[in-house]
C-alpha cells in the first residue's frame, strides 16, 4: 500500500503509510504524521518542536470482509 493510497482511497492526508498487520480477522494499517506536515493549530506556523506522540485507533469501511 502507499501515501497515495491512504489519500485517494480513505481521504487520509498528511500522514504515511508504515505497515499492515492481520490480527483477529481484521486488517490493520499502520500510518504516521508525516513531519513535513506537521504546523501549529493555533497559527499554522511551520516553525513547531513535537512534545510527544498519541497513538490512535481509527475504524474504516471493511476491506473485503475483514474490518478495517
């Protein structure tokens, strides 16, 4: 799977696709902010140090019959 993928097919932008993972019958994608993107929410200033990562679980449309 690639970047462009996760944009045209899930609408996901800003982000880069790192793996997948098949666990309990469903399809997992792993992705991460990509820092190129990364601004501040309060000016958009490109000029940010990251304090910290959050890991998120989002759920999508099924792949085949596998959720997703």
């Amino acid at each position: 799977m690639s970047t462009s993928l996760l944009y045209h097919a899930f609408g996901i932008g800003g982000y880069r696709y790192r793996a997948t993972r098949y666990a309990q019958g469903a399809t997992e994608l792993v992705i991460e902010h990509d820092p190129a993107q990364l601004r501040c929410g309060h000016c958009g200033s490109a000029d940010v140090i990251g304090a910290g990562q959050v890991q998120r679980r989002f759920r999508a449309v099924p792949i085949g019959h596998r959720p997703t």
